[in-house]
C-alpha cells in the first residue's frame, strides 16, 4: 500500500510539473464547421531560449493520449535521450466515430473524416508551425482507428510528417491495397529520415494481431534507407498497458539518433572505421541533430570520448589535427578542440604551436573545473607559464 500510494505522489508531482506549460486553446476550423479544443504543451526553457526551435508532436485521442504522451516525451528529455518537444493534443471526445470512420466496403476514409484530416494538416499543423518556434521533425501520434487515419498520411504527395506512432491499430481490411497505391520512391527522394512504429499486442484479437504482423512485414520489405520501420510486439493483455509501454519504445527508436552514442551503436557503426571516417561519422551525426530537432548541442563530450581511441591508435594519431578541427566546428567553446590540436602539435614535435592550443583550451575552462588543474599540467609540461 505504501509503494502504490508513493507511486501515486511522484506521478502527480510530475503531472503538476507539466501541466504549469499546458496552455487550452480552441481553434476555429473551416474543415470541421466549429472550434475544436487543442491541449499544448510548452517545454521547459522555451520562453528563455529565443532562437531555439523544437520538435512538434501531434497526438490524437487528447483524453488518453496526451498526458502519456507530455510524460515520457518530459522524462526522455530529462535524461538527455530526446530533444525537448512541443505537444499539441486534439480533442476527440464528442465526434470520435466521424472524426476516423472509414468505409467498410474500400478502406477509404468517409468525408468527415477527410474533413479531420484536413484540419490536422491545413489547420492544426498550420496553427502550431505559425505561433511556435517549431523544427522541420514532426510526430503524429494515434492508436486504435486514429492510428489507422494517421497512416494515410504517407500517401501525401509530399511528406508531411517524418514520425507515425500508431499502437494498438485498427486496420481497415483494405490496409495492404492502401499501401501498396502509395508512392514510396517519394520518400527516398527526401534528404531527411522517417519512422514508422506499428506494434501487435496480445490484447487484440488473433485477427487483428495477424493483420498488423503483415503490414509489418510488407513496410519493412520496402527496404527504403531513410524509412526506418519499427516492427513491434508487447506482451500485455491490457489494451491500456500497451499504450503506456509501447509510447517510451516508440521514443527511444525515433529519437535513438539524438542520444549520445551507445556501446551498441559504437560497435555496429564506428568501430572499425578509420579515423577520417570515424570523425565524419560524428559530424554528421550532430548537424542531423541540428537540421532534424533544432537542438544545437553542440557536442557531447562522451560522444568525444567514444572515438577517441580510434583517432588516437589508427594512423599514429595523423588525425588528431582533423578531429579537433571538427570539434571546434561544432562546439567552439570546447576546450577539447584545442586540446586534440595541442596534441597533434605535441606530436609532431612543433611545441609552441601545442603550448599555444594548450593554453587557448584551458582559458575555456571554469577554474571550478576538478579537471582543470590536470589540464594546465601540460602547459607546465612542455615548459609553459
């Protein structure tokens, strides 16, 4: 009784923690005839960053999705495994069945529901991208028959959204011609990543189990290199359990690029490149960063460390130069910039180009720093003051 009760306090701590940053707002719809309640999400520190901007996530089924969703979107942020995002969730509540009905006999969405999905890509996506600093990634969210609506949205002429969470689906029984009529090479063309997360769940019917595996199995085919499929399966037989275990699954996947680098993605991606290659890899992976979530993070001084044994070890360090060239480029008030440089010049035995690199880093440094007095330590090695 005691755990469930203290389970309880820290769920509502958190829930007062965001709900300060939820602003209610109705918006007018022409599509729709009426005004439509939106619940918004602003995360920490917009308000004092200006020029920041932040992903934009779309929910659907706002009375049971939003609140799941604002959590782990918080707690992901929290522990550096996605960026921050704007939420905005769309009341269902009172038109559920006409807002994502769709006709039995051919799969094809009715006219009020065409009107819903004219209102989330004319409307609400307009609303959103015009009153908040919102980056070039969106994510939109459904389970159950919204699931099903969202996935038209990848038969767009141009894409719209770069992530499709939908849990728990209701499928029409016309889901494989739908997809099949679609333009994927549309998708290739793009210079940007999408994802597409569909689990199965022991809490649907066997049928509807088996009809999910199958879409799963025909995306994944499309072997499409920037459409990343995430093809999963919970173990649960309550409907509302998987909902609360399949959004942080979805998360950690969609966002797996933003994370710093794991022991798994080092072995599988960096390890055995060369040095040049390695130093790319890292580049690369920061200004996606960037141009997809609007996070300048400058770089991560784990993901430094992740491959500086490569540069270090291969070539006899020839690298060094370019390795700190790069961090410097992505992070110039980074004192490790100017300390790869300061090495390579060590060397090559041109000591007071080194003393001088050694010197501008340790000026980046806090005094505060417990390893700032280890960093002097070569300037005072190479007989600097």
């Amino acid at each position: 009784m005691y755990q469930k009760s203290l389970s309880l306090i820290f769920l509502f701590i958190g829930f007062i923690a965001f709900s300060q940053q939820i602003i209610q707002k109705k918006l007018e719809s022409t599509f729709l005839e009426t005004t439509r309640n939106l619940r918004i999400y602003i995360p920490e520190g917009y308000e004092k960053d200006s020029i920041k901007n932040f992903p934009l996530a779309i929910v659907l089924d706002e009375e049971s999705m939003f609140d799941i969703y604002v959590g782990n979107s918080v707690l992901f942020s929290k522990n550096d495994k996605a960026p921050r995002q704007i939420i905005v969730g769309i009341s269902m509540e009172k038109t559920k069945n006409t807002d994502i009905s769709f006709d039995r006999n051919s799969g094809k969405l009715t006219s009020t529901a065409i009107n819903f999905y004219q209102f989330i890509r004319d409307e609400v996506l307009f609303f959103m991208e015009s009153t908040y600093r919102t980056s070039p990634f969106i994510t939109l969210v459904g389970h159950g028959y919204s699931a099903n609506l969202i996935t038209h949205f990848l038969g767009e002429s141009n894409p719209i959204f770069n992530a499709f969470i939908c849990i728990n689906t209701n499928f029409s029984d016309y889901i494989g011609t739908q997809l099949q009529s679609y333009d994927w090479t549309k998708i290739a063309r793009e210079d940007t990543v999408f994802y597409y997360y569909l689990n199965t769940s022991n809490s649907l019917s066997s049928a509807k189990q088996a009809q999910i595996e199958q879409v799963q199995k025909g995306l994944s085919s499309l072997e499409i290199k920037n459409f990343k499929v995430v093809a999963d399966a919970i173990t649960t037989s309550n409907a509302i359990a998987a909902i609360s275990e399949a959004i942080p699954r979805a998360l950690n996947n969609i966002f797996e690029i933003y994370a710093a680098i794991s022991e798994e993605e080092f072995n599988k991606n960096i390890k055995e490149l060369p040095p040049l290659d390695a130093i790319a890899y890292l580049e690369n992976k920061y200004l996606e960063i960037e141009f997809l979530f609007g996070s300048s993070l400058g770089i991560r001084e784990r993901d430094i460390f992740a491959i500086e044994k490569i540069i270090i070890e291969k070539e006899n360090g020839d690298r060094l130069l370019d390795f700190g060239k790069m961090i410097l480029k992505l992070y110039p008030s980074s004192h490790l910039g100017d300390y790869y440089i300061g090495k390579y010049y060590e060397t090559g035995k041109n000591i007071k180009r080194a003393i001088t690199h050694y010197k501008i880093g340790y000026g980046k440094m806090d005094p505060a720093d417990p390893n700032a007095d280890a960093f002097y330590e070569n300037i005072l090695r190479l007989g600097g003051n």
